[in-house]
C-alpha cells in the first residue's frame, strides 16, 4: 500500500498541478509564433527552454530504461542550437516528444515491476526514484521559467 501512494504521487508531481505549474498550463497551447521571444532577463527563450527540457528528460528516460543509451555531451548537447524552433513544425513536434516521454517516465514510475529503490544496474547508484524526482524538478524549475515568459508575453 505505501509503495502504491508513493508511486502516485510521484506521478502526480511529474504530472504537474498541486504546488507546481502542470505542463499544459505552460507548454500547451503556447503560440509558436512566439518561441523565439524574449522577456526582461530571463536568458532563454521558450524555444531553448522547451528544447531544453525535452532533450534532459528524453536523456533521464533512456537512461532508465536502456543500458545501451549514451546521454549528449554536458552541457552544450542539452540545448538547442538557436533561439527560434528550425522549421514551422518543430514547436508541436517538441512538445509532442516531451508530452510522450513524460507519459513513459510516469508509467516506468506506476509499474510495480520496476523496483524505485533499486540502483539501476547500468548506473553508479541511481535509482528510478532519484531519477524520477529529478526529471519533476528539472520540469518544474523550467517549466516555472516558461510561465514567466508566457506572462510577459501576453501583456
């Protein structure tokens, strides 16, 4: 019974909601015709940001589930090359890939085959817990960040 309530509310916090911005509050429905935009002194713009958070959480989810996966080079392969999204379809196609992977990192969390507390073998101690926890407050410290803009945007 406590491993289920932890699991939920694992989920719950990737989720987004309670104390923190939920994904589609932040990322959805964003006007694409903006990503480029930047706001006061936030340094990034909506376009890095979501990037951002896509290729790290992209990079914890393989890391959790293929022994095989090699992460991008630190730091300069977590963030996009430009400020703007390449082509008219790259902002939808982005948050369709973190909206899916955030999916599959909540359901590697709901399945109680997958031990929480267990060193992931390919690692040097982590374990699904850390791994999930980290993604929740990666998202929610960038996803804060995108709010910001959005507002300053909306003016």
């Amino acid at each position: 019974m406590k491993d289920k309530t932890l699991r939920d509310q694992l989920v719950v916090l990737l989720r987004g909601g309670e104390a923190h911005t939920p994904v589609e509050n932040a990322i959805r429905g964003f006007p694409s015709a903006l990503a480029q935009s930047r706001v006061g002194a936030i340094p990034h713009t909506p376009w890095r940001l979501l990037e951002h958070m896509r290729i790290a959480q992209w990079d914890i989810l393989e890391f959790c589930r293929n022994p095989d996966h090699v992460s991008p080079k630190f730091p300069d392969g977590y963030w996009p090359s430009g400020d703007a999204p390449p082509t008219d379809s790259s902002w939808d196609e982005s948050v369709a890939a973190f909206c899916s992977d955030l999916i599959a990192m909540q359901r590697l969390v709901e399945d109680p085959e997958d031990d929480l507390y267990a060193p992931i073998p390919h690692g040097d101690g982590q374990t699904l817990l850390r791994e999930a926890l980290l993604v929740a407050d990666h998202n929610s410290y960038h996803l804060g960040q995108l709010m910001a803009i959005r507002r300053g945007l909306e003016k």
